[in-house]
C-alpha cells in the first residue's frame, strides 16, 4: 500500500467516524477530514466501503 493510498484509506475512516458517532452529514465530514466536497468523499466511500 502506498503511501497516498494509507492516507486516502485513514481519512474515509475517520470520515465515517464522523458519520456514524457525530451524527454529522457527508458533506461536514467530508470538510472535516479535508476532502474538497460531498461527492469526492461519496466515490472514495463506496469505493472503499461497498
């Protein structure tokens, strides 16, 4: 695992995180943990999680 990639996998987790125990939405958490938007956060999500 690369480098880029352990980071991107630390920052969905945290994400989710964010999600699951703050109640926050995907666009909070995506904010949050520095992805640019909503939808960037979507596609890395399902990617990682579905």
């Amino acid at each position: 695992m690369s480098l880029l990639q352990f980071i991107k996998k630390l920052k969905l987790q945290e994400a989710r995180q964010h999600m699951l125990k703050s109640n926050l939405d995907a666009v909070s958490a995506a904010v949050k943990v520095g992805y640019e938007g909503a939808s960037q956060l979507s596609r890395e999500y399902s990617r990682e999680f579905d």
